[in-house]
C-alpha cells in the first residue's frame, strides 16, 4: 500500500513537470511567435527603406543630368547674350573705321568715339559691372593695387587711379591701381635734415682747415 502511494506521489509529481513543460513550450511558442512577427517587420522596413534609396539615388542622377544640362544651356545662352551684346558694337566700330577712311575730320573721330563708348557703358550697366569708386578715399587692399606713393599728410588716401578697376554683382571682377599718400615722419626728417646739416657743416669746416 505504502509503495502504491509513493508512486502515485512519482505519477503526480510527473504529471506537474509534464505541465510545467507545457507552459513552458507555450510561453517559447508565444516568444517565437513575437519574435518572427518583429522579424517580419524589420524585413518590411529594410526592403522600404532600399526602395525608397534606390528612387532617391534614381532622383538624384536624373538631378545631376539635368543641372549638367542646365550649365551646358546656360553657357550657350551665355555666349547668345554676350555676342549679341558685342555685335551692336563691332558694326558701330566696323562704320567709324570706314568712315574714317574718307574722312579726315576730328570732330568725326571724336562723335564716332563717343558713340562706341555709350554702348560699351550700356552694356556694362546691363551686366551690373561698375567701376571701383575709389579716388580720394582711404585705400582698401581688398579693392586696389598700389602702383606709386606721393609725400603728404593723409597716409593711405587714394589720389590718383592710374587704371580704374571695376566689381560685377557686388565681386571684384578687376583692381584698380592706384596712387596712394605716404605720410612722412616728421621726426625721420627732422633727423635727417639735421644729419645733413652736421655732415654739410663738417664738410665746411675740413674745408676750411685744408686751406689754412
């Protein structure tokens, strides 16, 4: 009796683990279950994310070609623009040239000269080019080359635009040169005129010595 009841304890004690096992293969099927559904997921979102860099980097070729295309019609429009700009101007050169060819008036010249330049300064005026202005104003580096110095009191003043310089849009397109003041040290020459002075001085006194 006591050995048929030990194993009914043994049967029942199985039966628990038995139960045990079986919450335990649920609960992992659950997991597994979660688990390939977050796979599944993550799968969906990788293969979205791929589409979606293939059509970005299908945009952005077709982005390059057509700013490509663009640069190429731009500088063909430019050259349009520009030769059309030019060619008022070499038939106004062209008809001053053959003018001058039968006539030898000055005043001719000079009308012929003057019509030429109009159109240059339209055309310039057109493009958005200006001429630097810089003349009796403190001398900017980023605007001017200094080509000579004259003596004076304002050190750095422009005086003199030995070639004018122009900027296109608010840029330095070209640098003017220019004539600018050095200020002199008073003190230098101070010392130097005195330094003269001595030297002449001295000069006259070997002078004077040598003769007697």
């Amino acid at each position: 009796m006591k050995k048929e009841n030990c194993n009914e304890k043994k049967i029942e004690e199985i039966k628990e683990k038995m139960e045990e096992v079986k919450e335990e293969k649920k609960e992992c099927e659950k997991e597994k279950d979660m688990l390939m559904k977050e796979l599944e997921e993550y799968k969906k979102k990788s293969e979205d994310y791929y589409d979606q860099l293939l059509r970005l980097k299908a945009e952005f070729e077709n982005y390059r070609k057509r700013i490509e295309k663009e640069k190429i019609d731009m500088i063909k429009f430019g050259k349009y623009d520009l030769m059309q700009s030019i060619l008022p101007l070499y038939e106004m050169m062209n008809m001053a040239k053959k003018h001058l060819e039968t006539s030898n008036s000055y005043e001719d010249i000079k009308v012929g000269l003057g019509m030429i330049f109009n159109e240059f300064e339209k055309i310039f005026k057109a493009n958005g080019l200006t001429e630097i202005d810089i003349l009796n104003k403190k001398y900017d580096p980023m605007l001017c080359e200094i080509v000579a110095t004259v003596d004076g009191e304002e050190d750095g003043k422009v005086v003199e635009i030995i070639q004018p310089g122009y900027m296109i849009d608010g840029r330095l397109l070209k640098p003017a040169k220019v004539k600018i003041i050095k200020k002199v040290d008073s003190n230098s020459n101070a010392t130097s005129e005195s330094g003269s002075k001595d030297f002449s001085d001295s000069s006259n006194a070997g002078g004077e010595s040598s003769e007697n």
